[in-house]
C-alpha cells in the first residue's frame, strides 16, 4: 500500500511556536520531526513501502516520486522551502494523479496530509472548495472520493483547543467523509512541542504502520513470518454482515493444490510472506525503537542460517508447481505460491480469495476439500494423470447447452435450415432431422408460437412434393410423418403439444417391397 | 455489496389476456432461398410472432442471461396472468432454470383470443407477484437461521417487471396504485407469519408493448418513488426486436452488467477451410470487470460502441495469439461468468466452444496512446466461462528481498524433493456435501488439517538433520506410520521394516549419517545405529496414542533396540578395531599421503570451477578444515593394504588414484549403496577382525553370505 506524504509548505507553517525557555521552533520544523520519525520507523520496520513525497502550498509540486530510499526522502524534507498559501484542493488532485499514474486504480493508497490546520480563506481555500462541491460540472470534480481506496490521515500540527476555534475540523471531517470515512484525522494533545508531535506520529505509525506479523503453520511445522503489506480488514455484506473481517495472525495450511487446478483465481490481495527471527527481547520493547537495529541485523544474519519452514515450503511449491491452501480465518482462505520476479528472485506470496465458503466455484467449497487418502480412489490417478477439479456446476449455462433463441430472424432461419438440410437427406439423417425437429418443437411450444409449427409442417409437405425420383421411399414417409406430427401440436391438444414429448421417427420397413407404400402416396 | 439487494427476487408478470395474442406484425421469412433449391417453388408466407410470443421469448432471454452470469442467489418467479394467475416456478434454487420455465411455458400455452376480455386481467398476476416477494427464499431463511437474533439485518426487497398491453397512462397509474395497495396488505399478513417478509422495497417496471405500427397510449416514465416502498417506471416499447433490446437493456441494468466486445476473433471460414476471417463477438458480465475502466475513464476508447444490440457502451478487447498455459498463476483481480448477447450465432458459438475445450485466451486492451496492455483473459472453469481481470499495473511488492536472503535462507539442504513429495500426498480433493457431516467431526477439511497434523509430527527440514529419512530402507514404515489407523497387515510392514534395519545393522552396513558440522570423521558406526535408532524411535513415539497398533510398531523398536548379548559383544570387539585404525590414521605417513592427495584434488577442483563453475560449498568439502566425507570405511580399507608400499617411498600413482576415486564416490549418495553390496570390500573388512580375534565362525558365516 504506497503512501504519499502531502506536506503543507505554506506561510502559516512557518509560525513560530512558543517553547519555554529552549530554541524557537516552526511548526514546519515540528512536522519535519514528526515525519523523520515516521521515515525512521519506516525504514527499519517497514522498508518495502513505497513512498512518495509532495509539497503544496497555492501550488504543489512531487518532491520525491515513489521510492524505497528513505534517505532521499528525509533529504527533501530537510530541505523544503517556505511558500504562500494553502490551497489543499489542487492537491489533493495532484495526489490523485500520481498514484494513478504510478500504480492505477486498484491498488490501495495511504495519503498522509501534514498540515498546521490553517486551510486558506476565501477562494481556493479547504471551505471555499467545500462549499462549491455539489455545483460541479464532470471535469471540475472534487479530487476526492478518490478513484482508487485510500486512506487520508490528516496529521494537525496543532492541537484540537486552537483549532476548535475556527472550521478547521468540520471541514476535514467532512474531507473524510467524502474519503468514504477512510482515514482519520489525528491532533496534537497537550502543547506543541517535540514530545507531543512524537506521540502525534507514534499514533499514526501505530495505526498504519505497525507490520503484521503471524506464524504460519503446517502442522506441526511452523515459522514467524511478517506480512507485507499488511492484510487490511475487508466488509463482505455490509447489511448482513457489517463487522470488518481480519485475517488471523495464525496462518494455518490446510492443504496442497495444483497450480493448474486452482487456475489464476481471482484475489482481494497480494502480500510477500517474510519469515521473521522472532527476538523476544524486541517484542517486548514494542515497536518504534531504533537502537536495536544492528543487534537486529546480526539477529538475522544467525537467522539466515538455521533451518526455516517457509524457505522449504517455497522450494518445494516452485519445483512441484504447486500451491498451498491456507486459512486466514472463519470461513476465508488464501493461497500460498512461489512467485519469481524478472530477476529471477523469488519469494513466498500469499494471496488472499474473497472471504466466505466458497471462494472460488471450481473448488466448490473449501470445507468440502478433504484429504486424497479419504476417497476410494485416488482422485488424481496412480500416475498424477487425472485431476478431481475443476468441479462441475450443477446446471449447464446457456452457452454449453445448444439454446433456442429467435430474437433475430437468423437465429429462427439457421434453425428452419438445418432441419431442412437433414430432410434433403433422409433417410440417413433420421436421427439429426429429428433431435432438430423436436427442438424446434419444443422452442416454438414455450413461446407459444403455434403458427410456425403450422408453417414447418407446410414446408416439410412441400419438401416431400419435391422429393426427386432417386430419393429413399423412407424420406417420404418421414418427412410427412413429422409434417402430421407438427400440425397436431400446433392444435395445443394436450396429447400431441406435451413439451416432453418427442416426435419419434416412423418405423418402416423397406426390407421388402416398397413400391406398394409408394404408390400409395 | 448486498446480498439481499432488490435484485435478489425478481417477480416477472406476463400478460396472458386475449389481447396478447395478436400478431406483433414484424414478419419472419422463414422459408428462405437455398442455392440447390429447385426454380419455380414460391417461398411460403412469412409468419408473425403474437404480442405474447415476444414478451416470452425476451423475458426468457432475460432470465437466460441472468442464470448464466448469477447460476444461484439472483431468483426469478416466473407469473402469467388471465382470468387467474398462473404461478410457473418457486423462489427455490432447484426451480431457477430456463428449461424448467420453457416446460412450464409451453403447458401454459399461447392466450386464447376467444376468451372473455372481461374476465382477464394483469392484476390477477400483479397480485401474485406481491404475495411471491412476501415469499421467503432459502437464502434468505439460511441467513435468518444463521444470524439468530441479528435476523432483522436480512432484508426483503424485490422488483417486479410486468409486460403487458396497457390502454393508457391512466391505466398505468391504476396497476401502480393497485401494487401499491397490495404491498400494504400483504406486509401487514406478513407481520404475522415465519414464512413470510414484509417488502421494505419494491421496484415495479412496468412494460407497456404494442404492435408493429400502432401508436402507442402509454408514455415512457423514468423511475419515480411511489411511496418509501414502492418506486415505478414505465416503458414503452414496441414488440419484437425492440422489446428484445429493451430487456437486454434492463437486465443489465438490474444486475450491474457491462458489455466486452472480444474483436479479431480468428476463426475458419465454412467455405474456405484454410482461410480465415476475424470476428467480434459481444459478451455481457458483471461491470466491475470493467472497473479499471471506468475509474481511469478509459470506457470511451475510440470505436467501441455496439452494432446493433441496442446497447450504450462496450469495452472492445483484442484477442491476443499468444495464449497463455494453465500452470501460469496470473495475478488477477476479479473473474466474472460472461454470458454471450448472441448465444447461438456462430462466432459466439465458436468462442465458447473453443474456451470449453479447456484453452484460455488473454485479451489485449486498446490504448489511445497505441502501448499494448494485456487487462484480462477468457478461461473456462468446469463448463463455465469467466472473465479474468488480469493486474496490468505496477505492482507494490515488486523487487522484494529474495527469500535466500532472509531467515533460512543461507541453509542449502532442505529436503525440497521429499517435502514436496508430501504436498503431493496432502492434495486436496472435493468431497461430496452431506448432511451430519459436520456433528460426526468429519468436515473434510478438518480431516484435512489432521492428516498434516499427523504428517509433520516429526519431519526435519534439512537432510542434515535426519538419518532415517534418507534411507531407503525405512520408507516402509515412515509412510504408514503417519496414518491415522494401521491395519495388521501394516504392523506386520513396520517390523518387517524394523526387522531389517536390525539385520543391516548386524552386517554393520553403512548408514548415511551426516557430518555436516562436526569435526573429523564423524561418528562411530555403532553410534550411528544408535542415532539412526534414536531418531526412528522419536518419529515412532509421537505416533504411539493413535491406536494400539501404532503402540505395538513402537514396542517392536524398542525391542529391537537392546541387543543380544553376543550382539553387544561383537560391538565392543567393533569399537576396540576403530580405536585401533584411529591411530593408524594418525601415522605421520598417512598425513603425508593424505597431503599429496589434496594437493592433486586442489589443482583438480580448480580445473573443475573454471569447466562448469561447481558450487562453492563442494570445493570447500575438499579444504583441510572441512568435515570428512562421511563414507570413510571403504578409504580405510584400502590405506590398511597399502602401509607396506607406502612405507617404501613416495605415494604411488595408483594409491592417489584410488584415494581420490573413493573420495568422489564417497561423496556421492547413489555410489554409496552399490559400495554396500561391493562383496570384496565386505570380506576385507571381516578379514581384519578375523586376524585378531580368532576364527568366528557363525558371524563371519553371514558377512560372506
């Protein structure tokens, strides 16, 4: 989840802040601490985020695009300049456009809006733009909700007594509301000052950016592993079932699947699944703490060299193609699988199905999916040549059953021609000639369209007229037989216009003589 | 996402009366020239669909293109209204068929135009159609049953779509009225009933259809609220193709349906086998496979507009050639079922036949700036076609550390053949649904996570680490000893095992001990037994609860493992030779040949990383400070036969020759077992212990067997 930085670098940021006795700060120089830290903690514990820097004032600029070197970004924002005033819409729109441009629409964004909570005034202003939201025309829309999910953390670098002052907080309220209340808006508690925009951050790392950490499990074999980026909760039927579900940070394997069976299913989420040297001494600590990054870092390099779980799962998933089947929580499930990138590194993925009973329709439901050594037989054959997936629904769709259907004249046409195809060769189309007469029979039946079983039974008396002299003594009889058939189920007696009822073709035999039949005609 | 949105229940009322059985007048020529058909023949008259023909075959395409993309939960009531209605099918899942409501269509038959007008009308059905939306579905009763006392969060809603022949907008407001009026009625029963729903919100889509060429008397309204339950809209439409287009309009409508329009469709030419034409093929599906789209405003690339199907928009894709195998896992955001606009002409009828046979074809998204982006792919899972949404973004987790990096990274011999071996034997497959299952504690996937329970109890990740698991011997009883019972047959199997393992420990075979880690040769044979027997008595242990018989296969090995007297006897005489050839191996000589043999390896293993760039950890195995190669035995051997010749000068080229073959081999597990069975090297062996102890006769006996 990439998170964009959208720093206010306006006049008002430059205001002095009373401190007693020590240096004069700006409120920018706090909002630079605050965001240092955040950099910090990202770059320890939350490296592979990307982030991307903007700063705005009446105008905005991309400091730093997308990026993982922290180090560069704490470089920008060591060195922002001062600018005129805040107009937030504009970039709010910026922000839009990047992260569109950078990653889509889909993938979900974490925008975090520094700002001292002056907004402007008059127009360009946070309220001016507000205020004009519902006369809008297509093209001047208001930035948000933005087209792809986000998450809006306004960060006040003041506390909620100053701003109560003014609007400041019923427009950004509204700004959340508008995000879909995606987000929150975090105020500084107490008087400014380093400590209390420390702890302003600290909430805001706590809650978006403390890893997820889990212990993915195979039986008895086990492995701590952080997943990144972290699961968020998801909301499947807001009316039935509105509580927001997490994933379990007890990440169970269930079981092993072919990656041809289970088939490019479709996902709510990727994430890496890093297994994790568990140091309890760090644990203990909490997060946020910088200090131990080197105990950390020779932690890991022992860690590389004791045997782990999730390096032996991902070997054997990519060798034997293969994924595994893991449970996130009640009734959801996700897969793991090896996935190799262009340089030929690979990793453990893990992905995440639609939460509910049956996430995919070719597996059917998933606590349906037993072990192979409780079927008779093996499902997957003695040489792995069969497969027991996909499953079959249990009602063929309309594509997969030859339908009728005469909305088109050429639809009806193709139909009337190949009954008529099969009549010109008679008798040894008997069977096609009937299986499309009954077909037809049954269309025009249900749709009540007796006047075209009337108009087939006179084409097929016509065809029989026409009959040249060469033709089988049998196509004759069929084709009048089936003409007599069709005009009495277009009467609608009930015994000739049963929809179940097939016309069945005429026993003849032509063993003998035939002639005679003949001449009767 | 609602599952119990207005489009859960969807109620369609025909008319049936008198009226509806006048001609449409659009005329089918149905009788249509053929090249091989005779001169002179004058084609037949065209027929003409009634009024009541065409509503029933659009409401059946309707419902067509609705079961195909929503199978189950999205549920049509089928009601045909006269002097009485006419309820042809249930809200229940085993009733949602088109071929169900063709049979019950055709026993309905076409209206009679010699019925009393007086007597009939839509209202008869209209009437129904409210008392049905009271009706409780098993979804929403499954939904009640499950959320209990939170039961009021599943509601009621449904729509209504009517299609009759109204006389005016009069007559319009009157249906409305009276729907309106139902509603009220029937909520006010439903209070009171287990069965039934109070409609919190209904919508009513009315479609007024006239014939060919007449006026119409009714105007079109768009969606208006009746009442906080009740919205209207009405519809006027010509019969025939317009109200066919009219409704396929509306279903997408109702259930968020989008059009693709896959273009350049190679397909055969009837005439000309070995040519081939491109074709588009239009397909409906939910519109969030669109969603990219509509988000980024990429809906109106230039051309994409529908022929003649009546529709507003569709997205146009491109087939693309290089198709895609079933073992690539593409990342994909959302697969959606598709149901072909025309089902049965021959491009659609080509498409999907082709996809059913199994192949999968990606679809490549036309983009203004003319880059080519491939956005989804057509693949068929069990009969049934989807439409994948293929990520065609950057992706966030891209560059990742590579997992050699991280914690285990650096360990080399993970047991990656036999772990996979074991996913193969813990695949899943589907079990039937029954009923009870789940009291008897036997929900598949339970059972499933209890088999890898069982499995995993004792399974070391790396070869290293293990003895019994890289033995070939013991296969027998590992596989079964996982098993949640044993039969006798298989106790019988385990010892049988067992039994062996003794016998190969008597011939004091070799056992492939690692010594990975440790210092100089490793250890002893008879503490590699003990390892070896160690570590199967743990594997067997941690199965000895699950039955007797598994406690029975732990009673063999631990049986097995106190020997017999003689047997320690000839351990101890065993460990008194080892001490023994430890010191030779000290002998300053010895080192000295051991020296020029490195010396030679070295300048072989440079060779060897300059040809085919070996892995740096088989070179280091050959450094002084790496461990032995853990076959010592064999090496042994042949230095006891040499002292003589070696005591006379330098190595000779055949002693470095076959130090250095026996130390190849010696690294190698294949060479190992044919070592074993090398009868020379065994008879030397038992040679040795003969010229220190004596004649022993019966041991000797069964080593030269």
């Amino acid at each position: 989840m990439p998170t964009v930085v959208l720093m206010d670098v306006s006049l008002s940021m430059t205001r002095p802040v009373q401190l007693d006795g020590t240096e004069e700060f700006q409120r920018k120089n706090l909002a630079v601490h605050g965001l240092t830290m955040l950099f910090e903690h990202m770059a320890t514990n939350y490296r592979l985020e990307f982030t991307a820097l903007v700063a705005f004032s009446s105008l905005w600029e991309l400091m730093v695009p997308f990026t993982r070197d922290y180090n560069t970004l704490q470089e920008a924002l060591n060195n922002l300049e001062d600018y005129d005033k805040t107009c937030l819409e504009p970039a709010l729109q910026g922000v839009s456009n990047i992260v569109q441009q950078e990653w889509g629409s889909t993938c979900p964004c974490q925008v975090v809006l520094v700002t001292d909570g002056s907004l402007g005034i008059g127009r360009g202003s946070l309220r001016h733009s507000l205020s004009t939201i519902k006369h809008r025309s297509e093209d001047k829309k208001f930035p948000l909700p933005f087209p792809f999910p986000a998450k809006l953390y306004i960060m006040c670098i003041a506390n909620a007594e100053e701003l109560q002052n003014s609007d400041t907080l019923d427009n950004l309220e509204q700004l959340l509301s508008l995000n879909g209340g995606e987000g929150q808006i975090f105020t500084v508690e107490g008087p400014l000052c380093l400590k209390n925009v420390q702890s302003l951050f600290g909430k805001l790392i706590d809650q978006a950016y403390t890893p997820f950490h889990a212990v993915l499990r195979c039986g008895n074999l086990s492995s701590d592993v952080q997943v990144f980026p972290r699961p968020e909760p998801v909301i499947m039927d807001e009316e039935v079932d509105p509580a927001p579900r997490t994933i379990l940070t007890d990440l169970e394997i269930v079981g092993f699947i072919e990656i041809g069976d289970i088939s490019s299913p479709p996902v709510l989420s990727r994430h890496l699944v890093l297994p994790i040297a568990v140091n309890k001494d760090v644990d203990e600590m909490g997060t946020g703490t910088t200090d131990e990054t080197e105990e950390e870092n020779s932690a890991n390099q022992m860690a590389g060299k004791s045997p782990n779980f999730c390096v032996l799962l991902h070997g054997s998933l990519k060798v034997e193609g293969m994924v595994a089947l893991v449970q996130l929580g009640p009734e959801w499930y996700g897969m793991l699988y090896s996935q190799a990138d262009s340089k030929k590194k690979s990793n453990l993925m893990m992905s995440l199905f639609e939460p509910g009973p049956e996430p995919l329709p070719w597996l059917g439901k998933v606590s349906q999916l037993g072990p192979t050594s409780d079927a008779k037989e093996n499902p997957y054959g003695e040489d792995d040549s069969k497969s027991p997936f996909p499953l079959q629904p249990k009602s063929k769709r309309s594509y997969a059953q030859n339908v009728t259907v005469w909305i088109k004249p050429s639809g009806l046409q193709t139909d009337v021609q190949k009954i008529l195809r099969n009549a010109r060769k008679l008798p040894e189309k008997t069977q096609t000639f009937y299986k499309e007469l009954n077909r037809l029979r049954k269309a025009a039946l249900a749709f009540g369209f007796w006047d075209l079983l009337k108009g087939v039974a006179d084409l097929l008396e016509r065809e029989c007229t026409l009959l040249p002299d060469t033709a089988h003594p049998d196509a004759a009889f069929q084709l009048s037989h089936a003409a007599q058939q069709l005009k009495l189920a277009s009467t609608g007696d009930s015994q000739y216009a049963a929809f179940d009822h097939n016309i069945t073709p005429m026993l003849t035999d032509f063993s003998g003589s035939g002639s005679s039949d003949r001449d009767r005609m | 996402m609602k599952m119990f949105s207005i489009s859960h229940k969807t109620a369609f009322v025909v008319d049936h009366c008198p009226y509806m059985a006048e001609s449409c007048r659009q005329q089918v020529e149905f009788d249509m020239l053929t090249k091989n058909r005779p001169q002179g023949v004058i084609p037949l008259a065209p027929v003409s669909k009634s009024l009541w023909t065409c509503a029933v075959e659009c409401s059946m395409e309707y419902c067509r293109i609705l079961y195909d993309i929503y199978p189950t939960r999205k549920l049509v009531n089928f009601i045909v209204s006269d002097s009485e209605f006419h309820i042809l099918n249930s809200w229940n899942q085993a009733d949602q068929s088109t071929q169900e409501l063709m049979a019950a269509l055709a026993a309905v038959g076409p209206p009679n135009p010699h019925e009393d007008p007086e007597c009939c009308s839509i209202l008869h059905g209209l009437m129904a159609a409210v008392e049905s939306l009271c009706k409780i579905t098993e979804y929403q009763h499954e939904a009640r049953t499950t959320l209990m006392d939170k039961a009021d969060r599943v509601s009621n809603r449904g729509r209504i779509i009517c299609i009759t022949n109204a006389k005016s907008d009069t007559h319009v407001r009157m249906l409305e009225d009276y729907v309106q009026e139902t509603i009220q009625e029937q909520n006010k029963l439903a209070i009171s009933s287990d069965r039934l729903m109070q409609i919190q919100q209904c919508e009513l889509v009315l479609i007024h259809t006239y014939p060919f060429g007449e006026e119409t008397l009714v105007s079109d309204r768009p969606k208006k609220e009746i009442s906080p339950v009740l919205t209207s809209e009405v519809h006027s439409v010509r019969a025939g193709r317009h109200l066919a287009s009219k409704l396929n309009i509306l279903v997408q409508q109702h259930f968020d349906l989008a059009s693709t329009t896959i273009t350049n469709i190679p397909m055969k030419e009837e005439q000309h086998a070995n040519t081939s034409a491109n074709y588009d093929v239009e397909l409906l599906h939910h519109r969030d496979a669109h969603m990219e789209f509509i988000k980024s405003g990429d809906l109106h690339p230039a051309g994409s507009t529908s022929r003649d199907s009546g529709l507003k928009e569709t997205v146009t894709l491109k087939w693309c050639t290089p198709r895609t195998n079933s073992v690539e896992l593409h990342f994909c955001t959302g697969a959606y079922r598709i149901s072909p606009v025309d089902v049965n002409s021959r491009p659609s009828s080509c498409l999907t036949n082709f996809l059913l046979n199994g192949r999968s074809v990606l679809l490549e998204q036309p983009r203004k700036s003319g880059s080519k982006v491939i956005s989804h792919m057509l693949s068929s899972h069990g009969g049934e076609i989807f439409l994948h949404v293929l990520n065609c973004t950057r992706s966030t987790l891209e560059d990742p550390p590579s997992i050699s990096e991280g914690c285990g990274g650096r360990v080399t011999d993970y047991r990656i053949t036999d772990f996979g071996e074991f996913m193969r034997e813990n695949r899943l497959t589907p079990f039937p649904d029954v009923q009870g299952s789940e009291v008897a504690g036997k929900v598949p996937l339970e059972r499933a996570k209890r088999q890898l329970e069982r499995h995993t109890r004792y399974w070391p990740m790396i070869i290293s680490q293990t003895t019994i698991f890289n033995m070939q011997a013991v296969v027998p009883l590992a596989s079964l000893i996982v098993k949640e019972s044993l039969t006798e047959e298989d106790v019988l199997t385990c010892q049988k095992t067992i039994y062996n393992l003794v016998d190969m420990e008597r011939k004091n075979d070799p056992l492939p001990i690692s010594t990975v880690g440790t210092r100089g040769k490793g250890p002893k044979r008879d503490e590699q037994y003990r390892i070896m027997w160690n570590e199967l008595e743990t594997l067997v242990r941690t199965h000895m609860g699950s039955s007797e018989r598994h406690q029975r296969v732990l009673d063999c090995v631990l049986a097995c493992r106190s020997k017999p007297p003689e047997e320690e006897d000839r351990k101890k005489r065993g460990r008194k030779r080892e001490d023994r050839e430890d010191k030779g191996e000290k002998n300053g000589k010895d080192s000295e040949s051991e020296r020029s043999w490195q010396e030679s390896e070295r300048l072989k293993a440079a060779l060897e990383r300059d040809r085919e760039e070996l892995a740096e950890a088989e070179v280091i195995k050959d450094s002084p400070d790496s461990p032995e190669p853990l076959n010592k035995k064999p090496r042994l051997e042949v230095e006891d036969v040499q002292p003589a010749e070696k005591a006379k000068g330098p190595v000779s080229l055949l002693t470095m020759w076959t130090n250095r073959i026996n130390t190849a081999n010696s690294r190698k597990h294949q060479e190992f077992a044919g070592r074993v069975n090398s009868v020379n090297n065994k008879a030397e062996l038992y040679q040795h212990l003969k010229d220190e102890n004596g004649m022993d006769p019966h041991e000797n006996g069964k080593a030269m067997r």
